[in-house]
C-alpha cells in the first residue's frame, strides 16, 4: 500500500484575538482517511500554537505521496539499542564530485596475492592507495579551506564535529533554488548541526546533479550564524549558488567557525530531531576538506 499525505488550507483565529492562514500545506497520515478535527490537532501541536479558538480546515484532499518524516532502520549501534544511519556517499574509482575536479584513482599499493611474498603461509593483507583532492564524495569544510588563517582540519575543535544535536529541516519540493533564512525560523538551531534535505542527492551520479542545484543565501548563512548553529550540512552539489565567483555562505559561517558538510544522502532515513550527527575527517595539518564518513546515531 502506498503511503498517503493529506493536502489542505486552513484558517485558525484566536481566542485573544488575530488569527493566521495556510495554503496549500501537507502533512504525512497513517492509513487513507484524516478528520478535520485530528487534522486541526496536529496543525496546534506542530506549530506549537496556543490560545487557539477555531479552525477551519478547507480543501482537503488524500494524496499518494512519500511520508517526509519516516525513520527507516539503521545499523545497531553498540549494545544500546540505537540505530547508525550513513548519510555519505561511497567513494569509488574514477567518480565525480565536482566539475572540473579529478575523480579519484584507487589501487591496490599491493594486493593480497602480492603480499605473501612477505608473510608466512596463510597469512596476507592488502594495502590500498587512492590519489584524490580533498572534495571528493561527502566532505567537510573547516576555516581554512576559506581563510588562510582558519582552523584546518587538524584544529578544527570535535566539539564542532562529533555528537552533535541533529536537526535536519526538509525542503524536498520547494519551489525556489535559493533557501531564505526564513526557512529556519520555526527550528531553534541553536548548538545543532543544522541539515538541509532538499533531495538534490537523488540526481546523484546523474549529470543533472551538476545543473540547477538549490543552494542557501548569505541571509540564511547570516541566521543560522547568529543564532548559533554549530555545524551546516546540505545534501545538494554546494551549499552556495555556483552560478558566479562568489561565495558568501561559506564566507559567513567559515569566518565563524561553523564547519560545512556537502554532498550529504539519505536524510529522509533520520528525523527532523532526536538524533547526534558525526562528521569527522582525519587530523591533517595544513588542509582545509576532506571527506566525512557522515552519519546520525539514533537512540
């Protein structure tokens, strides 16, 4: 059975007075069917609403659409229960990442077969090499890949990288390239590591990844800075528009100290919230990118 999602309007006023308006809204629902009264619930409960009077839902109709908020199964964590989630791509030999950059060359240095030359009999290991720039599958950006006098990877503090509280605000569908801080202004990004989904990493591996991409503004880089995100992420070829030389996204939050994590997948297997995100690269002196195993552990 397909999953379903209700489409609606509604109109709430408040019992203090005022009231607010909502078109064309969608909200996931377990099985065919959603009554207005249920519906009216979880519009309250989802926008946090209070001294609400009436609502008036209008033009509601069930469509045949993907839930945005499932929780798919993960990898068992340790021993507690929870779920590793991976949100990275693969690296293999020969892809691209990025136009204009070289794919990665992987080999073996040497192989199993090789190896016995210099171990016992039975015993054998491999070795591999790869040769590949820094931007390359999923990657970080710390300060220095902006600013030559920037945190680098090797101090780049983990505080910044490891365990932290997730939040990922989905913007599959939206009709804009170009994200406004607006965006975010009903999530408290404060100390989050702030992901945005917007589906772009389904083009993945397609040329159509390369064209088109949506991206933030600096207004949004400039929100999610002020109001203390730790770390942003986006599942989308750059988090800034490409389309020039500029670019103020990375500008923003670099100068900040708020690394940046490209190219992320598989955001519609997490939650919007309740989760810690992991992007740590190698300590490497002296560069400023390297590629993240990238993933969310879910208690």
């Amino acid at each position: 059975m397909s999953e379903k999602r209700v489409a609606f309007d509604f109109e709430i006023e408040f019992s203090n007075g005022g009231g607010i308006q909502g078109q064309g809204f969608r909200l996931d629902i377990d099985g065919d069917s959603i009554d207005d009264a249920e519906l009216a619930s979880c519009i309250i409960r989802d926008m946090n609403l209070l001294m609400v009077g009436e609502v008036r839902i209008l033009n509601k109709k069930v469509i045949a659409e993907a839930h945005k908020r499932r929780v798919m199964e993960g990898e068992t964590h340790g021993d507690t229960g929870s779920r590793a989630v991976d949100l990275s791509h693969s690296i293999v030999n020969g892809m691209m990442t990025y136009k204009g950059l070289p794919a990665p060359m992987i080999c073996d240095h040497f192989s199993h077969e090789q190896s016995r030359a210099y171990y016992d009999d039975g015993t054998e290991f491999q070795i591999g090499r790869i040769d590949m720039v820094a931007n390359t599958g999923t990657y970080l950006d710390t300060p220095y890949h902006r600013y030559r006098t920037g945190a680098d990877l090797e101090d780049t503090p983990l505080t910044r990288l490891s365990s932290l509280p997730g939040l990922v605000v989905r913007l599959r569908g939206y009709l804009e390239r170009a994200i406004g801080w607006s965006n975010f202004a009903a999530h408290d990004v404060a100390g989050k590591a702030v992901l945005v989904e917007t589906g772009w990493s389904d083009h993945w591996g397609r040329e159509a990844y390369f064209e088109g991409h949506p991206y933030l503004t600096e207004e949004a880089a400039e929100y999610l800075r002020d109001k203390g995100a730790v770390l942003v992420g986006i599942d989308s070829l750059n988090i800034d528009d490409t389309a020039g030389g500029g670019r103020p996204v990375h500008s923003v939050l670099l100068e900040s100290g708020v690394p940046i994590v490209e190219h992320l997948t598989n955001l519609s297997s997490i939650p919007d919230a309740g989760f810690r995100f992991f992007a740590v690269p190698p300590k490497v002196r002296g560069m400023g990118t390297f590629p993240v195993r990238a993933h969310a552990i879910l208690a």
